[in-house]
C-alpha cells in the first residue's frame, strides 16, 4: 500500500471540499482531495441548476396560460417533453463542465480517486490502495436523497430520486411524488405546469418547512388548489403493475388507490457517512446521537477534524456549504490556531409557486427560544404591483423584538419572495430596526410595497414610539 503524507486531507469534492481545499490551500501546500465519485456538484449536476433550469420551462407554461387574463389569447402551451429535457440536460453539463475545469486544473499530485476510509483520526485508506496519513482531516463526503429500501424493493425502477429526473430523455405521462418539503413541491409544481400529472403525497400537513401557522396555512390552502395534493397521506402502499406503479394510502379513514408511470421519492436526504468507518475516530456526538461539530469554526469535538457542508444536515444549502468549507479548510490549514467565524443570517428560498422565504429564526424558533416578539403582515391578494401582474397570492409575516425594536425576521409565501427575502436578509444582518428599515426609499408600483405595509404594521404593533402612561407592553411570544 502506497504512503502519502500530507498536512490536510479534504474527503469530497462538492462545494463545502472545494472551498476547503482552496481555504486550506492558503496555509499549507501539502492537502489532498479524495473523491470517490464524478466530480460536479450536488448544485450543478442534481440540485440547484437542473431543477430550476426544470422550473423555468414550467414558469414559459404558466406565462403562456396566465396570458388571457391579460387578454392576450394564443391557446395553451404545446409542451415538447424532449425538447425541455435536452435543453435541461444541455445547460446542466455547462454549469457541470465548468466545475470540473476547475477541480482538474489544480495539481495532479493533490487529486485521489477513491472511496475515503478512516484507520484512525490521523490516518485514512484510499480503496485499500493508497494510505494518507494527515495531520487534519475536513470531512466533506456530503449527502443523497433518502430511498427505503422496502419502496425500492416493491417497485424497483420505478422508483426515483431527484438525481432520476434530471437525465430524463421526455417527461414521464405521471408520476407521485412523495414528500412536500422543497424538493417535491418544486418539482411535482414544474412537472405539473408541464403536462405531468402529478400527485403530491405529503405525510404530514407540513409544507416546504414554513413553521408561521398563518403562511403555512396559507401554502397549504393554495396548494390545493393548484396541484392535486394530499396533505396526510399515510400508510402508504406500492404494487408494480404492467405499465407502473399502483400507489396506496389512507385518506380521511378510507383506502385510495391510484396509478402513475412512476413514483418520485421526495422524503428527504441522508448523510455520506456510511462508508467512512467512523467508529475507528470515535466521533463526539450530541444527544440525538449526530456529529458534534462546532458551527463557528467546524471542528468535530476538540479532534483535528473538520466537518464542512450537507453531511452534517444543519444547512443544506450552497452558500452554507460554501462558507461551511472556507471555515473548515481555513481551520485545518491553520491549526492548532483555529479561528472562529461569524455566520450569515438563516436565509431559506423555495422556487415553488409562489416562491417561499424563511429569514432568521423562523416564527418557530423565535418561539422556542422565549422570545418576546410582534408580528406584521400583508396579504398579497390586495397589493398594487401584485394585482397588476396577476401574481396576488401569498402571504408575508415579519417579526420584531418587543424590547428593541430590531427586526428579527420573516416568513413570506407570495411574488418575487427570492428578491424580498434578499433584503430582509441583508437588514437582519445589518442589525436594523423595523423603524430604521421604514426609513429606507419604497419606489412605486414595486412589490417592495407590500413588504412596507407589513414593516408599518410590525412598528404599530411593537409601540415603539412614545406610549401613554397607563398602557404597559403587552407583547408575548408571537404576538
């Protein structure tokens, strides 16, 4: 078996080990990428890119649909399921080419193709082929969609995961798809607009991990309309038959069954952990029993470890990983001088339609924590610019601190909500007052507009200014 020694040795080559071998690349030239699989990242060969590359073509659908109430006619769209899905396929293996350029321009020398496996904390087994002995180690083995294998076992094939979807040839003539967090309400939201008929089984009431009651009621409420969906569909059953899938699930006490080409497993994702012998480091890990890593700096427990990206399921989202990965090659590059380093605020963006935003905490965790907060809103169905468009549905909650006055974040379901949801972000970082956030230029007719009206509520309900005397704060967790 070959000996390599090395300073740092980054598992995975997706976004969280990219930025870490660069990061790590900074302190010390002796690091090496071991990735067991093609490189491209989860985002630009199964996530992010392909399914929103999906979603437009559904969007060029909707557009040609919603276009009489403009009256403007031109019949409804003809959708060519081929030729959407080449040009998914095309665009996806640009975005795809462009980061495999970059891996395979840096050093041969600091590349290993292999399945990464742990002898002890300082010593890792590449394919029984190649030993590296490392002084840290930054595991980025990332993460992949959840598939129980007694589904699979009943039907096989038929069966899919988001990965299946994006090397479709022509857009299936049904599928199910189960799960109605963000992968399966974007995609069973897209495939239906073009043509698919899709149900939606959700297995609990829950959507696109909205935590607000109102917002959540109001996805589900606009869901229905919109997308055959079930919201509690439970024991779920699957029997292949000759030309696909016969699904099965309880509804409100009686059994239904209904048959679709294909089912589309929707229902999560897990940890690349399996393969990597962790018993032979001896992980710290918290009481539910998942690694216990540092957010701030991602050391796993006081080990010279490093856990960056999806694998550790906190943030599975690409900026996280990316920061997730400067700060984990950053630390093992420097080590033992570890640094800790401020985090962005939580922002969250489903491309559903309409699209959903979580900033901060969340109503939930806001709620969790004790916080003593107010809350303001505007429903979209009334909002100028939104009426004007045709796109006048949703619903925006925004919260503030009773004591301060500091804005603490949102939850929206309506227009536009990846650019709104930008700017509530970037005021939560910047430590503004709703008062200060009022104070800020509201062009009109913008949909901008309608997140003021909520801000203004948000400040009458918090009472900033000067109150009378014989009136106390009355304002209780999510009030």
């Amino acid at each position: 078996m070959r000996t390599l020694e090395v300073d740092v040795a980054v598992i995975g080559a997706g976004t969280a080990g990219m930025n870490a071998y660069r990061a790590a690349l900074a302190h010390t030239d002796r690091v090496v990428l071991i990735e067991s699989a093609l490189y491209g990242t989860t985002c630009a060969r199964v996530g992010c890119m392909p399914s929103k590359l999906l979603i437009a073509a559904a969007e060029a659908a909707a557009n040609v649909r919603l276009a009489p109430t403009f009256g403007v006619h031109g019949g409804d769209p003809a959708i060519d399921g081929p030729a959407v899905m080449r040009r998914l396929r095309h665009e996806r293996d640009r975005f795809v080419g462009f980061v495999v350029d970059a891996v395979e321009a840096w050093p041969e020398a600091h590349r290993l193709r292999g399945t990464a496996c742990f002898a002890d904390r300082h010593t890792i087994r590449v394919d029984d082929q190649i030993e590296v002995r490392a002084g840290r180690t930054v595991i980025a083995s990332g993460s992949r969609p959840r598939k129980p294998a007694e589904w699979s076992a009943a039907i096989g094939e038929r069966l899919l995961v988001n990965d299946d979807v994006f090397e479709w040839q022509d857009l299936p003539s049904s599928l199910a798809v189960i799960g109605a967090g963000v992968i399966g309400i974007e995609l069973a939201q897209a495939l239906h607009a073009l043509g698919v008929r899709v149900r939606l089984l959700g297995r609990s009431k829950r959507l696109l991990h909205l935590t607000d009651p109102q917002v959540a009621e109001c996805a589900r409420q606009l869901t229905h309309q919109h997308l055959p969906y079930v919201d509690d569909a439970q024991h779920l059953q699957f029997q292949q038959v000759a030309d696909g899938v016969r699904v099965g699930w309880m509804q409100g006490g009686a059994q239904v069954h209904e048959e679709f080409e294909y089912v589309l497993c929707a229902i999560g994702r897990e940890s690349n952990l399996d393969a990597l012998n962790l018993q032979a480091i001896d992980p710290p890990r918290d009481a539910q029993g998942r690694l216990l890593v540092d957010r701030d700096t991602c050391q796993l427990g006081d080990t010279p470890i490093f856990v960056a990206g999806d694998v550790h399921a906190l943030t599975p989202i690409l900026h996280e990983a990316a920061d997730d990965g400067r700060i984990a090659g950053e630390n093992a590059g420097r080590w033992p001088d570890l640094r800790a380093h401020p985090r962005r605020v939580r922002l969250n963006i489903a491309f559903s339609d309409p699209q959903a935003v979580i900033v901060g905490d969340g109503y939930a965790e806001l709620q969790a924590k004790g916080q003593a907060f107010a809350c303001g809103a505007v429903n979209w169905s009334d909002q100028g610019r939104a009426r004007v468009m045709a796109r006048n549905a949703g619903l925006l909650r925004v919260y503030g601190d009773c004591a301060s006055g500091l804005f603490l974040g949102a939850e929206m379901l309506g227009p536009n909500a990846e650019h709104i949801g930008h700017l509530l972000a970037w005021s939560l970082q910047q430590g503004l007052t709703v008062e200060r956030m009022l104070d800020m230029p509201f062009y009109h007719p913008v949909l901008e507009e309608g997140l003021r009206t909520a801000l203004r509520e948000l400040l009458r309900e918090l009472r900033m200014g000067p109150a009378p005397a014989r009136r106390g704060l009355d304002c209780g967790p999510g009030a």
